[in-house]
C-alpha cells in the first residue's frame, strides 16, 4: 500500500481536512438514491488515516439507511455555509470496521490520471456492492 497525505475542503474552505489515500486501490462510482442525485465520486479512508482540521462546527448531519441494511449507519456531512457534501462516516465497512468515504472532488492536487485510472462501480440501489450495475453511463 502508497499512502499519499492530501489536503481537502469544501468549497468554501470553512471545512478543511487532510486524508492518507492509496488511490491505486481504485476510487467508487455507485448507483444508490443518494450517490445517484449527488453524483458521488468517493475514496476511502480508514479513521486513522482521516484528520478534520477544521470546520466540525461548520457541518451538519444526515444520517441514512440504505435500503439493503437494518439499519442506520451511513453518516452524510454538508458545509452549513456553502451547503457541499463533505466526507462522511461509516459504522460498517465491507471488513466490519468503520471508515470514511471522500468526495473525490474536494482533494486538491490530485493527479487526473492516477484518480481516474481504477474506478470501481457498485450496484447500491440494490444492494450489491459486488458488482457493478447494468448502466454505469450516468454514474
């Protein structure tokens, strides 16, 4: 694993943060009603690779079930000031732990190449994060 430190923020900048992330890992597209309508583009993060700099107090909670889970445990953050969709928080991970999921669009300096080299593309919308939906053209 090549960790790489990146420096991230709303559009605003009244959230900052920094992130290690080992993009050869790939980045996600997914087709669920959230990442759908906000056009997600995500990395992730495990916690200890996570630092909020600044801007806890600037964010405001939402908090989701998907419809393949009981219950709740995907935490959305968005700036209170300019209103863009921050890193979030997940309880459960695909390995059981929690992690941190980063709109690709909020890192700065990321090298266009590297980012889009491996995108993985999932089936949220209907549970299957195994596979990749039919239709990824709107994604």
């Amino acid at each position: 694993m090549s960790l790489k430190t990146y420096h991230g923020s709303c559009h605003c900048g009244a959230v900052q943060f920094e992130v290690d992330i080992d993009f050869s890992v790939g980045t996600t597209r997914c087709n669920c009603s959230f990442c759908s309508k906000a056009r997600s583009w995500l990395t992730y993060a495990r916690p200890e690779h996570f630092r909020l700099l600044w801007g806890e107090d600037a964010q405001i909670e939402y908090v989701w079930t998907p419809m393949s889970q009981p219950t709740p445990h995907l935490h959305y953050y968005f700036c209170r000031v300019c209103g863009i969709h921050t890193p979030g928080r997940g309880e459960l991970g695909p390995d059981g732990t929690p992690y941190y999921f980063i709109p690709v669009a909020l890192l700065d300096g990321v090298d266009p190449a590297e980012l889009a080299a491996s995108i993985h593309y999932v089936d949220g919308r209907h549970g299957r994060f195994d596979r990749a939906p039919e239709d990824t053209r709107l994604l």
